[in-house]
C-alpha cells in the first residue's frame, strides 16, 4: 500500500463519484474528462491495493472497501477545507458553484442574491441557469446543478430544502384590453404559462372560476413571453407580480377588476443533502435568508446591503 503517493484529488473524485452515482457527474463536477476520472479511480486502487469499486453490467457501485473510504474520508476533506476557510476566510474561497433558477425566481431575488454573493466570495465563479422547475430538480439530482431556486414544495429524499417566500400573481391586460373587458367583452384571448410549470393548475382554475370563454385560453411556457404579448394588446394574462412592476407602473399593462384570487407561487431552494462542501453550505445558508415578500428587496445573509431584485430571463 502506498499511501505516500494518495493524492487529495483521487479522494475528491471519488467522494463526488459517491454523491453523483456516475463517473461522468463526477467529471462534470470537477471540470474534467471521464477518462481522467477513471484514471484516478485506477491509480487509487493501485496506490491502496485494493478494489473500490465493481461492475454491474454497464453500471459501477463501489465495494465495502469504497464505501468505508468514503465514509471515513469525507468528514476529513471537509474539516480541511473549513481549517482552510477558516485561515482565509470566506473571502478567500474559490471554485465554481452551479446555481438553477425558474424564470420567476430569477426575476424575483436571483439578482441581488448574486451581487452581494459576488462581493462577498469574489474568488468563486457561479455558471448560472434559467430552466423549468422539473428540469432543475432533475439537474440537482443528477449533479449538473448544486443549487436550484425552484417553484412549487419540493419532496425529495435526496434534497434538502428551504422556503424562500411567495411571489403574488396578478391578472393584467393593456388598457384597451382591460377597457373592453370591463364593458362585458368575453372572447377576448387568455394567456396561461404551459402545462409543464408547477403553476398553470391554480392558473386553469382561475381560468375556469371567472367569466372568460374557456375557448380563449392560450398557453405559453415563457413569462416574459406573456408579457409582451399583453402589451402588444394580444389578451389577458396572469403574471407573477415581480415580473410586471415596471409595466403597471407604466401603465403598459392595467389590472383586470373583478377576477378570481389568485394564490401566491412558493418558493424553495434546494441542494443535495450529500454536499457538505463548506462554501455550498453556506451559500445555501445565505440562500434560505432570503424572503420574497421584501417587497422586490433582497437582502443578503450577512450583509446590510439591501438590492432592488428585479430582472427578466428566458424560461420559466
């Protein structure tokens, strides 16, 4: 056994095999090649003399030798980097963290999050990506992300998560639209976010509870999308309230009178219970001081700084 010639980086990658279930997530993660993954793996065995993992047809699980240097290792490579942390402080930490956000969420709080994030941790670069709910929960799981912002409540054993607030939805039309509407006008066409999105139920029953032909529902899976088409005097919508600040305050967009309530969206973020890293830690820490009802306000964990968090994205 030569344990002389173990390296941190064969015990990084294979804790991250161990979190990720492949050595293709694991390459990913650490911004490699699956071959040079397989590598390390090969020499460590060598290195230890033994086999740390076995083939199950096209699948690889490890052995009660993997499993046992997992288990002992994994509280000793994050003591270390806490130790280090804790010489340079937060400050001072590198790395790159993924983080995935819902177009809602990204218009809500991702912006200002990010800032005080960025100025805080300078040395750590964020890959940033605005995705459907459903996506970024299965990016998570599969280790393509390390942090979601996500609508809807989110149940996975997997994950571990917080409530970051709720985001009102409001009815809004140009003010011709809502003018006609107002004078009994029901044919006029509807928007609601596409099937897919954790929020088009509540929006279908709205729908269904107020007086527009249900013939005039139209679906679209992009908010922003929505937007422009209200604008533009192409129909009704409902619309997360963050996303429309500045076209009610214009007067591009007008509130539709007399419709059914609308429950808020809310809000989690959520990571993988088996990262431990101390900077993913703590930036989910910061993550779950957030509050979406701070009036379009987020203030960062930590910091007085408060941040206007208004934005738009691509995909909700």
């Amino acid at each position: 056994m030569s344990i002389n010639r173990v390296s941190l980086y064969h015990l990084e990658t294979l804790l991250w095999i161990d979190r990720l279930g492949t050595f293709s997530a694991a390459a990913e993660r650490l911004n490699t090649t699956q071959p040079t993954v397989s590598a390390r793996m090969r020499e460590l065995e060598q290195r230890l003399g033994t086999a740390l993992f076995r083939r199950e047809g096209r699948a690889m699980s490890l052995t009660a030798a993997g499993r046992k240097l997992v288990r002992d290792c994994d509280p000793l490579l994050r003591d270390m980097q806490i130790a280090l942390l804790g010489s340079g402080g937060y400050g001072e930490a590198s790395g790159v963290v993924r983080i995935g956000a819902g177009e809602i969420a990204a218009a809500s709080c991702l912006p200002g999050f990010v800032a005080g994030l960025k100025a805080d941790m300078p040395g750590v670069g964020l890959e940033i990506e605005i995705d459907l709910t459903a996506n970024l929960i299965q990016q998570l799981l599969t280790g393509r992300t390390d942090m979601a912002f996500a609508a809807g409540p989110i149940a996975h054993p997997a994950l571990k998560t917080s409530p970051i607030g709720e985001v009102e939805l409001v009815w809004l039309a140009s003010p011709a639209v809502a003018a006609a509407f107002a004078g009994g006008e029901a044919m006029l066409p509807v928007w609601s976010l596409a099937s897919h999105s954790p929020i088009h139920g509540r929006m279908r029953e709205a729908i269904e509870a107020s007086r527009i032909a249900q013939k005039s529902l139209n679906l679209c899976n992009n908010a922003r999308t929505m937007i422009d088409i209200a604008k533009a005097g192409g129909g009704i919508g409902i619309f997360p309230q963050p996303m429309v600040r500045s076209e009610v305050a214009s007067g591009a967009l007008a509130h539709i009178e007399g419709m059914p309530a609308l429950a808020p969206v809310e809000f989690h973020v959520a990571m993988r219970v088996t990262d431990t890293e101390p900077v993913l830690t703590q930036i989910f820490e910061r993550a779950a001081k957030l509050n979406l009802a701070d009036a379009g306000v987020s203030r960062t964990a930590g910091s007085d700084r408060e941040r206007p968090c208004l934005s738009s994205s691509s995909r909700t």
